[in-house]
C-alpha cells in the first residue's frame, strides 16, 4: 500500500477548500422567492413606519441572504443612522465577508471588537475573514476568544479551530489535537472529532497514537467495517502486517453480517474487494 503523506502545503490547501465548502452559502429559487416575499412585507412595514431603525436592519439582512449588496449596505445605514446602537458594524462586517470583500469585512469588525471585543459571534465571523485572508493563527485566535465566551458552543467550532491549526503548520499540530481533546472532554467520542485526529496522526506517520484515537470510538462505531479496515491500514503502513491481516479478515466478517441489502450496496461491495485484496497483501 502506498502512504501518501499530506505536507503542510498539501494540508493548507486541503483545508481552504474544506473551509471554502463548509463558509459557502448558496440560496436555491426557492430560497429567493422566500426572500423576496419577506422583503415585499418588510417594505410595506417600513412604508408605514420610516423611523424603525430595526425593519430597516431585518430587511438588509434580506438583501445579504439575496446578495443584494449595494441595496443591503443602503438599509444598514439607513439603520444605523436611525438606532446607533444596532451593533450594524457587525452585520455589515458579515455581509462584506459573504460578497468576498475581506478587507472591508475585517475593517467593520475591527471597529465593531473595539467597542465590544467579547462579541462571540463577531469574533467567529472575523475568524473567517481572517482565515480567507490567510492569518490562520490569528484566526484560530479569534476562535478560541468565542469559544471562552460561548455558553454553548458546538463541536464544529473546535474542529474547525483544529483545521486552522493544522494548516498553519506543523508546528501547530499539538495544540489542535489539544484542542481536540477538549472538545471530546466536553462532549463525548464524537466521530467526527477522533476522525480528524486520527487523520492527523495518521499523516505525521504517529501510526500507534492514530490507533490509540480509534480505540477511543464508542464499540458500535469501531465495530462498523469501515472502522476495522480503517485500523488495518494503520497497521499495514506501521509494518505490522499481521495484526493488519486480523483487522481485515475481522472486518469482512463484518460485512457477511450485514443485511442483504446493505451489503449489496456500490461502496460496500467496493470495500470488500479492497479488503480480500489487501488479506491477500498482508499476509507477505
């Protein structure tokens, strides 16, 4: 088996287009009709109320979702101007990071942390601009300041800190594996979490501390196949070859018990010609 090896290159541009994919947000038809239909009942409030400082910010968060930008950037100071104290800076710092002006949505949000640098929202939407930018430790930065303030924060933002680690090289691969660890301190063996740190360890060649990371999976999961080949190709780039045969052999017995149907399925099929090819391997 071939070990391909992810460079800190290789991981920077891996994850800017994870992240490019994760941040993207595009609307569908019937999205827009949504919107458009909002906006029609917002204009028709404004019409009878042009002092209301907040319609005029509902309506320009319509306009983003839109990416109307010109018409949303019209109503955010049409609001601020109306109601100063709206915090516009930090929805106008977000609708200049949807329209990929990052230099105008990291001036908004500057000026916005300087008034209230314990914004967590603020400082997550400006994690991204300054990711996009490519300052990924100042962006993890900014993550770690949300995730302090946050009362009920989500796996996904300790990932995508970890992500930001990562790519900014491999000096910076313990501290998001720490990070990491954390996460699942705090909210169990997600699979989600020990995947990525056993992508990591796997990749820097820890082949015993990637082990070690599936070994912490709830039973169920390890004992999916995919897992079990998963531990197999760990052992096979380890050089332990026959412990990777077990895992293999353990893993196609796991796909005999599947149901008919499951195990007919394109990606199973396909994992189980892998797998009697790769018992075929380990055992020279």
């Amino acid at each position: 088996m071939r070990r391909v090896i992810l460079t800190d290159k290789r991981w920077r541009r891996l994850l800017a287009l994870l992240m490019a994919v994760c941040w993207a947000a595009p609307v569908t038809l019937g999205a827009h009709a949504d919107v458009d239909a909002r906006v029609a009942a917002l204009d028709r409030q404004i019409a009878a109320n042009l002092r209301n400082g907040e319609l005029y910010l509902k309506r320009a968060e319509l306009h983003r979702l839109h990416q109307d930008w010109d018409v949303a950037l019209a109503d955010y100071q049409r609001a601020e101007q109306l109601t100063p104290d709206l915090e516009v800076d930090f929805y106008r710092g977000r609708m200049w990071l949807d329209a990929g002006r990052l230099d105008l949505a990291k001036s908004a949000l500057d000026h916005f942390l300087r008034i209230k640098p314990n914004h967590a929202n603020a400082l997550r939407v400006r994690a991204r601009v300054l990711a996009r930018r490519g300052d990924r430790l100042a962006a993890a930065a900014d993550l770690s300041k949300a995730l302090a303030r946050l009362h009920k924060p989500t796996p996904d933002l300790y990932l995508e800190r970890a992500q930001l680690l990562v790519s900014a090289g491999s000096a910076h691969i313990d501290g998001a594996l720490r990070g990491i660890d954390q996460a699942i301190a705090r909210f169990g063996p997600l699979v989600t979490l020990i995947q990525f740190a056993v992508d990591v360890e796997t990749n820097r060649g820890h082949h015993m501390a990637a082990l070690a990371r599936i070994h912490t999976l709830p039973d169920v999961v390890k004992q999916l196949p995919t897992w079990m080949a998963r531990r197999g190709d760990i052992l096979l780039v380890a050089g332990h070859r026959k412990e990777a045969k077990v895992a293999y052999t353990a893993a196609l017995t796991a796909i005999k018990r599947l149901p008919t149907q499951r195990r007919r399925t394109r990606a199973v099929v396909t994992l189980e010609n892998r797998l009697r090819l790769l018992v075929t391997q380990a055992a020279y």
